[in-house]
C-alpha cells in the first residue's frame, strides 16, 4: 500500500509552519492587524517629524570636520588592499548585464553584523560622474525609491565633509528608518575615496519613529579603466576588451545592524541583491542623459567636488603597514539536511517570524530575497 509523499502535503506544511510560527513570535512583536491601522497614521505624520528635525545648511567646518577624518581613508585603503586583516571574504555571486558587471563576497565578522564587498564595473563611465551621481541625493529620489527624505545638516566648503540626514521607507510591517551620516571624499589621481558611515548629532532627537540606524557603514573607491581588485580574479577590464579606459570600477564595502537575526539576512540578502543592483543602472543612465543635457549641479553633487588630495605614496605606505586579509574561492552548493522534517514547515514558520521583526534595518532585498528563497525551496521538494 503505497503512502502519501510529504511533497503532496505542502500547502498544508506551509498552513502549519505559519500557524506555529505566528504562535511562537516573540512578545515585542505587535499584530500585523495592529501595523495595518497604524501605517497610514505613521505615513501622515512622517512629513511633520521631517520638518521638526529639519535644519538650516551650515557651512561651519567648525563642529564636523573630524566627524569624519584620517582614520576612516585609512580603513578604507586597507580594505580595498585587501589589507585590514580581517577575516577571509567568501564569494557569493557573479553577474552580468550587457553594460555592467558584479561580484560580489562576504565575511562574517566577530563582534558584528555581516560585512559585504562588491565590485561593479560600468561601462561607458567615468568615475567623476559616478562620483556625482552616489553623492547627489536630490537626484537620488528618482531611482532610489525607498529614499523617502533627504536633508544636509552640515557642509563644509574646505573639506567637503557632509552631514546628511536620511528617512528610508520600509514596507508595512516595518516602521521607516533614519539615518544620520557623515561622509567625505578623497581624491588620488582619478580614483576617489569615498566614506559615508553613522555618526551622532545631539541636535537631532531621537524618536519611536522612524526607528535610527546606529551602525552603518557603507564607503567606496571608484577608479577608471583596466583596474586590479581581486587576487583570485585577475584585473578587472571592460567587457569590450579593447584596451580604452571606457569602463568604471566602484569596489563598496557595506555593513549595518538590521536588527534581525544575521543568518535571516544573509539569505535575504544573497537572493536580493541583484535585483537591487540592477536598478542602479537604469538611474546612472538617467543621470548621464541629463548631465549631457546641461542640468545643473544640485547642491550635494557640487559638494562631491571639493576633495582631499592624497597622493600615490600615502595609498602604498598604507599597504605596507597593513596587514594581509584573503579571499576565499566560491562556495560549493549547499547540501540538502534534515530531509525527515518538511522545510515547509521551517519556511512558514521563518516567514511569520522574519516579517514579523522591527528592530532594525528590514531592506527590500532582504524581505524579497527571503521570499524568493523560499520559494524556490518549496520547488525543489
């Protein structure tokens, strides 16, 4: 007598692992009936917090200046160096479309959450426009749709040092997330440095809503045609092959507390981070065209300009007093575990309880690359 496969049975595993996964949520977790009611509320009352926070620009160099300063080009030289002796970077993913190209690697650190490296090569590009378009937050809300606010508190005419204020819209479970971000530009040659991490601003209050981002650290070079970043990988060229400095390279290095379970995220992020990817590229052509057109400098891209200068013999001195970090070759498949439990029933409970979490940064490419994971999981039984 033949009996039922558990693979006929998935619909009803999901029902199970939603219903004991909703029963198990934490206790701090309010409804989803609760978040519903509540989000157009919060959604009115976002523009009134916006302008109770808002400040006049400042061209004080005065109270910023070492907000961000010589310890952070010299952390981020050495990880572009591969050199700040931090755990071995693990690659993720290789990808291409027919004007860009992504690599992508993480590591896990000790005493944080994950840290990401990537590497993206755009074509047709030069580093200086790809300077202005990162740095140019009023244009970035035609491409960067969770960008819901944007002001700059502090710019400094000398440095360039910036003090920005961000609010990022996050979907209905989440409450919106604000950040409070230093950031500064360091030129070498034509490959520029650029530091953007979470710094304190007594001035600013914080509240309920939207939850702060403490720690964030997102920082990146962008250097111009046939370019060394990986000592698995070889050079980095343009696509065409012809030996012009056509294409541009930006190498990020990015970490923040999402405020949910680390593994949660890094399978998120795995699935979704393409997908976010992609969507730049669509607004760097935009930004081109409209540069070519003669759109004037916005305030923040203007700011981009004004640049520390280091020079060749400073960047090799770090390299030489830093210590040697490794890049590890791609993971092999993951294998199949625990095969006499249904993963559905996992997967239903791991959704209720992933979506269910509000204590920290919950991005698109987290939620949907969850989602996206599960997915194929359930078609693989």
């Amino acid at each position: 007598m033949a009996l039922f496969p558990f693979e006929t049975l998935g619909p009803v595993w999901i029902v199970v692992g939603i219903i004991i996964g909703w029963i198990w949520r934490p206790n701090w977790i309010n409804s989803i009936k609760n978040q519903l009611h509540n989000y157009c509320i919060i959604s009115e009352n976002n523009k009134g917090e916006q302008q109770s926070t808002a400040t006049s620009d400042s061209d004080d160099c005065s109270s910023n200046h070492d907000s961000v300063g010589d310890d952070d080009i010299k952390h981020l030289c050495k990880l572009v160096e591969i050199k700040d002796g931090g755990p071995a970077w693990i690659h993720m993913m290789n990808r291409s479309t027919t004007n860009m190209t992504y690599q992508a690697w993480r590591r896990d650190s000790p005493n944080g959450p994950p840290q990401y490296r990537s590497s993206t090569i755009f074509e047709d590009a030069t580093p200086e426009l790809m300077r202005d378009f990162f740095w140019d937050d009023e244009f970035r809300a035609h491409w960067d749709h969770m960008l819901l606010y944007s002001n700059t508190f502090q710019a400094c005419p000398t440095t360039g040092t910036m003090v920005v204020h961000w609010i990022r819209k996050f979907p209905f479970f989440c409450s919106d997330r604000e950040y409070l971000i230093g950031r500064r530009i360091w030129e070498s040659g034509r490959s520029y440095y650029c530091v953007t991490k979470g710094v304190p601003y007594p001035s600013v209050q914080r509240r309920s809503k939207p939850r702060r981002v403490d720690l964030y650290y997102s920082s990146w070079c962008i250097r111009a045609g046939i370019i060394w970043f990986s000592v698995l990988h070889g050079p980095a060229k343009s696509k065409r092959g012809d030996g012009q400095l056509t294409a541009c390279e930006i190498l990020l290095f990015h970490h923040e507390d999402m405020g949910i379970p680390w593994e949660i995220a890094k399978i998120g992020i795995r699935q979704g981070m393409w997908g976010a990817v992609k969507m730049i590229e669509p607004g760097l052509r935009a930004y081109q065209k409209a540069r070519l057109s003669g759109a004037s400098l916005s305030r923040s891209a203007f700011m981009a300009h004004i640049n520390t200068k280091i020079n060749a013999d400073y960047l090799r001195s770090m390299e030489m007093s830093s210590e040697s970090s490794e890049v590890e070759p791609p993971e092999s498949p993951e294998k199949p575990k625990g095969r006499n439990i249904s993963k559905l029933l996992v997967v239903g409970g791991a959704v209720v309880l992933a979506c269910s979490l509000d204590r920290g940064l919950l991005t698109k490419a987290v939620i949907f690359g969850v989602a996206r994971r599960f997915v194929k999981i359930g078609r693989r039984l």
